[in-house]
C-alpha cells in the first residue's frame, strides 16, 4: 500500500479501529479498452514533462480540467498494485 493510501486508511481510525473504507480514483481517457486489456502505462503528460506516470483523480475530472477522452475509468484501491 502506498504512503498516501496507508495515511488516508490511518486518518479514518476511530477508538483503535480502523472504519473500512474504499479510496476510488478515477482517470479520463479514449483509450479504456487499452487500459482494460494490458493496464496502464506511465507516461508524461505535456504539462508536466518531467512527471512519469498516470494521472488519476479523486473525482470525476470533465474535459477542461485534466486529460483529454470521452471515457471514464473508476480504480478501486483493492485493484492497485505497487
């Protein structure tokens, strides 16, 4: 589990225990049976070319705030591997 994940899951604690909780995040795109079929893969996006990576949100980005697509993905935290 990743650090943000693992600070999140640690900021929903209540009397020791911790709530179950599910982070989703999402990512636009036009290639959705791409990322389905073979995953993702980092890559840079022109406004942030030293960044390698994929861009997800913590919620539903339209087309003028974030990547470019007519497609939305939802990635569940159960699905993320490191």
């Amino acid at each position: 589990m990743s650090g943000f994940l693992r600070r999140w899951r640690e900021s929903v604690q209540r009397n020791d225990r911790i709530q179950e909780a599910t982070v989703r995040l999402y990512h636009r795109t036009d290639r959705a049976d791409l990322i389905l079929r073979d995953g993702f893969r980092d890559g840079r996006a022109p406004s942030f070319p030293r960044l390698l990576g994929v861009w997800l949100s913590n919620r539903p980005l339209d087309v003028n705030e974030g990547p470019k697509g007519d497609e939305l993905l939802a990635v569940d935290e159960s699905s993320i591997n490191e």
